[in-house]
C-alpha cells in the first residue's frame, strides 16, 4: 500500500542500519522490523549493525572530526542549510513515514519534520554566532578570553516517540559547534533514520563533508557499547529515567559528559480565574496529542475545587468524541499506542489507580480492532495515590483538586520528575507566583498555554530525575562544545594572578 512512499525515500524491502560514509553497506545481524502500530503490519527491514560495523563507523566520524572542526562554522552551517532544504523537499513523505513507523497522526508526522527544518534554520543562525566571552585580566598588559571548541564525535541515542526532531535538536546543533554525529535511533523506528540517513548522505556527498552525520541502527548491546565508548566525550540520550540512569553511571564513571532528557510526569493547574475553554482546550492536546507518548505529555490535571466538577464534565465530553483511528486519515486527532506493551503498562496503571481509590471516569479500553488503540482515560485522583507519581507512557490524565494556590504548587511539584508545567489562571499573581523561585520546579513553565509543544527557539530539558540535560535552542550549544578560557600576555613581564611573587634570577 505505501511502496511509492518507501520507494521515494530510497527505502527497499531490506536496508542498511549503517549510514555515514560511501560504501557503507555494512550492517549485519539481526534484522530488525518495525511495525505499523495501527495495523500491526510489518514495515521494510533494517539490518543491524554489528560491533564491528560500530567500531568502524566511530572510527571514520573521529576521523572526520579532525576536518570538520577546521572546517569554518558559518561553512558548516551552509552545508546544514542545504539539509533543511532537502528536508523541505520530502516534508510530506517524511511525515508520512513517521506516521507509519509511530502512529501519530499526519499533522504531528509533518510537524515533527518541520522541527527537524526548524532546527535546521536556527542552526545556520547560529553558524555565525558561536561567541566568547572578552574578560578583564587583573594582569597589565594582560588580556583574557574564552572561547568554545569542538568536542569530538557525539553519540545521539533518541526514542521512538520523536524518532527524527530529537534527533535533529541534537545533530543540527553539534555539526554547525564542529562535531560530528554517532546516532542510534529506538529500534522502534529504524526506518524513519534510515530514510533521514539517506537523504542527509547525499547532502553531504555532493559536498564532500562524509563522515559528519552516522548512523547505527541496533540494541541494547550497541547502546551499551557507546556510552562505555571513551572516542565519544559526550553522549546526549533521551528515553526513560531508569535508562537515563544507566547512561549517568557509565558516561559517570568514565568521566564523559550526559546530556539527559528523561521522563515526564509534567501538570497543569487550572486557577479559579482561568478561561475554562482555553484550558480545556489545551488540556486536551497536552493529555492525549500522540495519544499520551510525549515526555511533555499532561498526565496530572490539578482543578481548582470551585471548577472540578465543571472542568472534570466538559472534559469528559470532548474525550467523548474525540475522533481515534487510522492515523493517516484526515480528522483522526488520536492514533495508536506503540505496542502491546504500551497497551499493558496503561491498564496495569489503571487497575492500579482503581486499588488505589482512583475513579475511571471516562476511557481506558483498548478498541476492538487491530493495532494498539486505546481510549483516553480520565481518572479521578489525589496527589497521594502512588500511581499518580509514575509515568505511564499512555493517554492517562489523573485529575485532582486543590484550594490553596500554594498547595496547587506543592503538588505540582510533588513527583520525581521536572520536565514541563503549566498553569491556566487570568491572576497576574498567580501566575507571577508560578513562575517565581518558590514556583515550578520544571525546566519548562508556561502560562496560560499547555505542557507540550514546545517551540525550539527554546532551550528543551528538566530537572531532578528527568536528567538536567538542555537541547535545542537558546544556549543550549555549549553542551556540545568545549570551553577554554586564553590569558594571553603582551608585555614583556611575568606578573602572578592573586599578588604572588616568585622573584628568580639567572646571576
Ligand atoms: C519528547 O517527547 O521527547 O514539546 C519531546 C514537545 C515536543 C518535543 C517532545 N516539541 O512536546
């Protein structure tokens, strides 16, 4: 049925999970084979990549590195600026992979490539804007700088649900700093990378820059072997928080960098004062766009007691028609869940939300069809039942109720992770007291707009267990290069830092 799709986007029947260089043809055993989430069928294969053909791809994109970095930045981001262009070529082909290989719906498919193009852009911005600092020395004739290097090749490993902008927050960054790329994508959606793979390859062909962008489709065991790899100074990972966990201690015991972003379980409070339309609105979208599998999804509603009942109603309406299937169907708003998996995590939360003293107000059955659709789930909860604390990668939204302003904080506050918040209010107090020191412990804090959907002007990230790292925009660049700080002398005397004196003579 989508021949014509894999076929432009130079995909056959079985491809190669290794990409970087011509000749790559490598890639060995096992092969591995994405499922259409809403089908349950089969999509093209993808061969792994062997240790061998890692070893050989980490050696080549060192190898690179070593013109790369000498290669001008505003060059570099000329070459990512032809990639955004070929991006935008194949937007609709693209969008439809990721639909197929994800099971979001089009819109979202698109909108994620057009997150990849938009990194793109603000890269080749930034190409030009790498800058250092001129600092005052204490010494005369003394001047200080500092200045930011490139590191080294990088190991990009990404997760199924972003399976190409995440990605691209990472690579478009790294390649304008001057580093070149190692990427391991989910080995829930190797084909969406290996069309990415292609279409960046011959970018870099034509322009003789091959060794930059790599790509290693495969397992556990190639995952491990990377972030134990001592030729990648910095290993960016983004996934669940006991692999986050993994990937601190290896990278942490060989003294490299993390750059993590990990699990949400990300709340939105909804203030007596809120425009309750806009907020049931945005609600909506954050609780089940992606049908629940964005780390920036809403999983924790916290209602104001004077509209819980109101808001817990109206939302049960809009859950009530929104429209779920096929995913590439125009006007399906919510698709599939990945797999079985996910399809068991959410009920098992559920049953265990029910033991808890949780209330199922709407959803939570699978569909009776093939593929792993579910309903959208309402449930009625309070902050304490321990299920609320966990993330579950499904459309499940826990609705509590608060009175106090600082309470509604405390709970909001009151989970293991810290990735995104919002708050719906029309009291300019409120929400300045939202977003104060003694406010959102997030990384992301929005006002009157929901959890998800960030733009990626924005540095993207959080704090506590959802790992601390920071992506895409902003400064986000300096996690991919190295700081160094140049005193230079132009006199013709040795004075000391902080008086000391060190007198020495040659008679
Ligand atoms: C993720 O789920 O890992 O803010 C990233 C958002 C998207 C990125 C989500 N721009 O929802």
């Amino acid at each position: 049925m989508f021949e014509d799709l894999f076929r432009s986007l130079g995909l056959g029947e079985l491809n190669h999970g290794v990409a970087g260089a011509l000749g790559d043809q490598a890639g060995g055993e096992p092969v591995i084979r994405s499922i259409n989430p809403a089908t349950e069928e089969p999509l093209p294969a993808v061969r792994c990549a062997s240790l061998e053909d890692y070893d050989r791809v980490v050696e080549r994109a060192a190898a690179a590195f070593t013109r790369w970095r000498m290669t001008p930045a505003p060059r570099r981001g000329e070459v990512v600026r032809l990639i955004g262009e070929v991006l935008r070529a194949k937007k609709k082909e693209l969008g439809l992979l990721v639909t197929l290989e994800t099971g979001k719906i089009r819109s979202e498919g698109e909108g994620e490539v057009q997150e990849m193009i938009d990194m793109c852009d603000f890269a080749v911005g930034l190409s030009r804007q790498l800058h250092g600092l001129t600092i005052a020395s204490e010494r005369p004739l003394h001047r200080m700088i500092e200045q930011w290097q490139p590191l080294g090749p990088i190991g990009v490993i990404s997760a199924f649900n972003f399976p190409v902008a995440v990605w691209a927050w990472n690579a478009m960054i790294a390649a304008v700093c001057g580093d070149t790329i190692v990427w391991k994508p989910s080995p829930r959606t190797p084909l969406t990378a290996v069309a990415i793979a292609g279409i960046v390859q011959s970018v870099m062909r034509e322009n003789d820059c091959e060794g930059v962008f790599n790509l290693v489709v495969g397992g556990l065991d190639l995952g491990e072997r990377m972030i134990a790899d001592p030729r990648l100074p910095l290993i960016s990972a983004t996934g669940s928080c006991a692999m986050g966990r993994r990937v601190a201690e290896v990278v942490g015991r060989r003294l490299g960098r993390a750059l993590l972003e990990l699990g949400g379980n990300n709340a939105i409070i909804i203030a007596a004062s809120a425009s309750i339309e806009l907020a049931i609105r945005a609600t909506t979208f954050a609780a089940v766009g992606t049908a629940g599998q964005r780390c920036t999804t809403a999983r924790r509603l916290i209602v104001h007691e004077s509209l819980h009942d109101q808001v817990l109603d109206r939302l049960a309406a809009v859950y009530k028609r929104l429209p779920i299937g096929d995913p590439w169907d125009a006007g399906t708003l919510v698709g599939p869940l990945i797999g079985e998996q996910a399809v068991q995590a959410m009920q098992a939360a559920l049953a265990a939300a029910k033991s808890q003293g949780g209330e199922v107000v709407h959803g939570g059955e699978r569909l009776d069809r093939p593929g792993y659709f579910v309903t959208p789930a309402l449930v009625k909860a309070r902050p304490d039942m321990p299920i609320v604390g966990v993330e579950t990668f499904a459309p499940i939204l826990f609705v509590m109720t608060y009175s106090d302003f600082d309470h509604a904080i405390a709970i909001q506050n009151g989970v293991e992770q810290g990735l995104t918040s919002a708050i719906f209010t029309n009291d300019l107090r409120e929400a300045e007291r939202f977003l104060a020191a003694s406010g959102s412990d997030c990384g992301i804090a929005n006002v009157n707009i929901g959890t998800s959907g960030a733009e990626i002007g924005g540095a993207f990230g959080g704090e506590k267990s959802t790992g601390g790292g920071r992506e895409a925009g902003s400064d986000s660049w300096k996690a991919y290069m190295r700081r160094q700080t140049c005193t230079i002398n132009h006199g013709d005397q040795p004075p000391l830092a902080q008086g000391v004196r060190f007198d020495v003579s040659e008679t």
